[in-house]
C-alpha cells in the first residue's frame, strides 16, 4: 500500500511572526515540515494553528521561536529557491547560511534536518542554489535530499493550473506582469526520472527512502472520542442517563399511561446506549437542547432519524413520540453498525451563536470550533472563470454555460447536451473553453464555515485538527480538517442548524404575549387542528417549512390532509424519485384506489399510510 507521510510547506517569518510591516515581513522563507510521529504531528498542528491565528499577514507565517518550542518529532527540509538557505546562498552570504543550518540542526536534530536538491535546468538561480548546498552539506556534514517543487500532477496540467492561478489572481492569460509556473517541469516526477535527474548524487535519492522509514505516524480512526459531561453526586454516566429517563418518563406520560411496551422499548434502548458507550453523548445533547428551552430559545421537535429514539423523547431532546407514530430506534442507532450517533438539532437562526457560546462556556473556547467546508468548482462556474482568464467575450461563456444542466458535470453535460457537443467538436474557442473547464471542475475554490457543524472535544482541539479564522475579518475559529475527517478521527460533530421559521415562530410567540397577554407554549398545541388543517387542504402554506413551494401546495389541495401521518408523508415523497407516486398516494389517501401488497407481512407496516401499490417511503420526521 502507499505510506502517507504528514507534512506542510510552512512560511517563516523572517524578523517574527508579530511583525506585520509593509514590503518587510510580506515575503517570508519556505520550509518544509514532516511529522516522524505522533509527538510531531500534533506540533505540526500547533505550528500551523497559530501561524494562522497569530502570524497571519498575507500567508500563514510561523517563526524561528515556535520551531525552537514545536520542534521535537518533525523533520526539516530546506525548500525550494525561497527557503532560508537558497535565499542566503543567492545573496552570497555563505556565512549566514552556515549559521542558519547549524541552527536547524540544533532544533530538529542533526539527522532531522536536510538539504533540498531540486532539478529545474531552465531555472538559472537554481543551478546555482544545488552547487551552493552541495557546497554547505560537504563542509558541514548535512545529509542531502532530492526533492521536487510539484504544483501539479501531470505534465499536461500545466496549463490548466496556469488558468487557475490567473484565477485564483484575477488576472488574464495576457498578462506578462503575472505569477506563472510555465516554461519549466513542476509536475510530479516519477521514480524513474528523479533517479535520473539526480545520477550524480545517488544518495540524494537514497535518503528520500531514509526519510520515508524514519516518519512513523500512526492515526487512530473510528475510535469514540466524546468530551467529558460532569455527571452531579459521583454517579456514572449510564446511571445518570437511566435517572432523567425515569423524570422523563413520568413527565411524558405520567403513572397511568406507562405501558408495557413503554418500559420495554426504554430498558431496550438503554442497553443498546449503554453497550455503545453512547450514555455520554445523550447527557451532552440533552444538556444543550434543554438549555435553549429554557433560555426562551425555539428548538425544532425533532428532524431525521433522532425521531425514532424515545430515549431521545424523554430527554426533551426530540417532541415526537416515536411509539406513537410507529418509529424504529435501529434506523437511528443499531447494535450492529457502530457509529457515533447524529442528532440534528434546529434553532432559532437568530440565536444560534448564543447556543455555540453557551457550549463554549461549558467546555471551554479551546474545545469548541465550528468546522470548515470547501467550495468547489461546479461546471458552470468553471466555464464562466475559465472564459474570463481567456479573454472570451462574456456573452459567448454565459451561453456556454447555461448550456449545462444545473448539477452536472461537463462530461455528462458534452454527453447529453447536443449543442454543448458541437460547439466543443466544432469551435476552437469552445473546445479550449470546455477542455479547460473540464480540469478544473471539482477543484477548491474557497473556504467558508460549514452550515451547521460544530465539534467538541476531550482534550483541546490542537491536540487533534489545526485551526484557523474563518475568513478575513471573521474571527470565528474553524477547524481546517472538514466534516469528514473529524468525524473519522472520532470527534463529536454536532449540527446546530439555524432555521429563520423557527425564529418567525419566536418573534411570532413574543407579540401575542406583549399584544394579547397570553403565553403560548408551541408543545402544548394540538396536532389535530381542524382549523390548521384546513389551511393545509387550501394550500395556504406560504412560510411552512417544506410545505411552501407551489408544488406543495398543489399537491395539499388534492391530497386534503386531515391528520398528521398525512403531513408525514407527504414531506417523504415530495423529492426525487418517490415525487411520481406521489398521485398514487393522493388516490389512497380519497379511497380511489384499494392498497395491494407484495406480502401480506408488509400489510401491518404500511397499513394506515395510505401506501398504493405496495410502494413505501422512508417516512422523515
């Protein structure tokens, strides 16, 4: 298999990381930083977290006294032409490069430290650059490295990477006055032709191996890593967890109405948590959700499979009683698939920040970030950016683009769309256009926070992700890993959504209570209105949530829903795929049509949904 090898090409501030002087410390040196194991990796992560959070100007910028802290476990390169040693050697100061080295060595240690040889014929500085640290690594007994200045994959990307820049640096592919990487080789070389490239100094090849052997890093992946939740009078989580079901229990559906199957389904429940070691993670949303209730804050009554958990139910966390509306515990937690559970949680939009803030408090800031997300390059946008750096006329790109269908690739779009294929066939522009577009489809645009997701942790985030600003000027702090990794390194990732009809439903509550005097609490209104229903058969749904689009209402007014599995429902079908039995629904549903089944074991689970056809749906909540 391929070993990875963690690492970063790391800016360093020449005079600090605190200064911050125009034309001074806006061109700091390269280095390369590799982690040999986990003490290095997680210095990686400090290193790289406050060179965003400190030594910010321009790029990322950490400095000689944090590599003196941070050093222990990582290994050094030298760079390429813009690193320390290559600077000093071009300046001709022989002297200084000599000191600087020592001084590498010192931090990572002597056999942590190496010097860059690259191969860049075309680049005169660089012959100059190998000869001087061929000179220094005799002299001073430095191992040497054969290394590449890759900034792209393939040879034939030059291009399109040439594009992405003058994307990147809102210029035009006219432009002398501009940053470029053509004229020379900075793809990713193989094995073959390094060798080759380096003939004459074999054991710059040889020590890429030793580089390799020597970085160790080994990551855990999957293991449950949940921040700690203070359970009150020494009680374990699990004992805790089982107390404020049995309140909850009782405040649900008191003494009388706790049947059988009630009890079963909670002691049910609680083992399955309890086995999982999930008792921690209900105690933490359960704390957070009740929080808000009693800050004055609206919580949405429960969204996906989180519905199902009477668990959930009890705790406050969800309003939906999921015995009651037929709903399976195993769709949001199974014994059998182990992983960490997903409780969605929506808020006011509002006063979601005061929720990230009341978690903050509890845990502490160093615990608590919201996550990155990374925008890509869809095909349109591709087109419309692509055409600009070529200096094609706008009118010619935007109708290229509109060309493609919304959420589709330009593979499928050249596929399917007969014009979109004779232009590529046929126009020379076109061609470059789409061709173009077509490498840098899917590639990184920019980073912004994600929508809902929020990670807390055990120990202080820099133990585990990198951090950085969400964006210039917001100070928000984002973990620079995004949803995926977090949640494959174990972290907990919550999703605190803000939705603005929660607010409406807040603000709304607020100007009975100060017009009319009367307080309304939202749980204790009935789900089987008939004035509320009526508006749904009219379709007068405008502000609903999900129930707004015309297609929507349209379909309430001939469905005429008259209970709330009727809302269920509809909310499930109303989506790709299912949305064309969505007729055959509305027939059962007027008793135009008798419900036939594949088997009649399926009769009692989808008895009562109105289900034509022996069709189902996943029923969302």
């Amino acid at each position: 298999g391929i070993k990875p090898i963690i690492g970063v090409e790391t800016y360093v501030a020449k005079e600090g990381r605190h200064n911050k002087r125009p034309r001074i410390d806006d061109h700091p040196y390269h280095m390369v930083l590799l982690a040999r194991n986990k003490q290095g990796y997680q210095n990686l992560i400090k290193l790289i977290t406050i060179a965003h959070l400190e030594g910010f100007y321009y790029k990322p910028r950490i400095d000689i006294e944090l590599l003196r802290e941070y050093g222990e476990g990582l290994i050094g390169l030298s760079a390429c032409l813009q690193g320390h040693i290559p600077q000093l050697i071009l300046a001709r100061e022989t002297a200084a490069a000599t000191k600087a080295i020592q001084m590498y060595q010192e931090i990572f240690g002597a056999e942590n430290y190496y010097l860059e040889l690259q191969s860049h014929p075309r680049i005169a500085e660089q012959a100059v650059v190998n000869e001087g640290i061929i000179a220094l690594a005799k002299d001073l007994r430095v191992p040497l490295v054969a290394t590449n200045d890759v900034h792209y994959l393939d040879v034939k990307d030059a291009e399109a990477q040439d594009i992405l820049l003058c994307i990147q640096t809102k210029k035009h592919i006219s432009d002398t006055n501009r940053m470029s990487y053509t004229g020379e080789n900075f793809s990713f070389r193989s094995e073959n032709e390094m060798v080759e490239a380096f003939s004459e100094i074999p054991e710059a090849i040889e020590n890429t191996k030793k580089i390799a052997d020597a970085c160790s890093l080994e990551l855990d992946f999957h293991k449950m890593l949940l921040p700690y939740f203070h359970v009150p009078d020494q009680k374990t989580p699990d004992e805790y967890l089982r107390e404020l079901c049995e309140h909850g229990i009782q405040n649900r559906y008191g003494d009388a109405q706790i049947t059988t199957e009630i009890q079963k389904r909670l002691e049910y429940e609680l083992s399955v948590i309890q086995r999982m070691g999930f008792s921690d993670y209900f105690l933490i949303v359960q704390d957070v959700v009740n929080w808000a209730k009693g800050n004055g804050i609206v919580v949405g009554p429960g969204r996906g499979s989180a519905a199902g958990s009477l668990v959930a139910y009890l705790l406050n966390i969800t309003n939906i009683d999921p015995l009651k509306y037929n709903l399976m515990f195993e769709r949001f937690l199974n014994p059998d698939r182990v992983s960490m559970p997903d409780i969605d949680l929506d808020f006011a939009d509002t006063r979601r920040d005061e929720v990230i803030r009341y978690v903050e408090n509890k845990y502490g800031k160093e615990h608590v970030a919201q996550i990155i997300t990374f925008g890509t390059m869809a095909a349109r946008a591709a087109v419309r950016d692509v055409g600009r750096v070529l200096g094609l006329p706008y009118i010619y790109c935007d109708r290229v683009a509109k060309l493609i269908p919304m959420f589709t690739t330009l593979e499928k779009a050249l596929d399917t769309v007969p014009e979109l294929k004779e232009i590529y066939e046929n126009d020379p522009d076109g061609q470059k256009l789409l061709e173009s577009a077509k490498r840098l489809e899917g590639v990184a645009r920019h980073s912004s926070t994600h929508a809902c997701g929020v990670v807390i942790t055990k120990l202080p985030l820099t133990q585990y992700t990198p951090l950085q600003y969400a964006a210039q000027g917001d100070e928000t702090i984002v973990t620079q890993y995004s949803l995926h990794p977090i949640e494959e390194l174990g972290l907990l990732k919550m999703d605190f959504l803000g939705l603005k009809n929660l607010t409406i439903l807040e603000n709304t509550l607020e100007i009975i209570k100060k017009a009319r005097g009367i307080e309304i609490n939202i749980d204790d209104i009935p789900l089987d209105d008939a004035k509320a229903f009526r508006l749904l058969q009219e379709g007068k749904t405008i502000g609903v949530f999900q129930l707004e689009s015309r297609g929507m209402q349209r379909y309430l007014i001939q469905l005429k829903p008259t209970e709330l599995e009727d809302i269920i429902a509809m909310v499930a079908l109303f989506r790709p795929g299912p949305m064309d039995l969505i007729p055959q629904f509305v027939a059962g549903k007027q008793g135009l049509k008798r419900p036939t089944y594949l088997h009649p074991k399926l009769q009692p689970i989808l008895e009562g949904c109105w289900k034509k056809d022996s069709f189902s749906t996943y029923r969302a909540t």
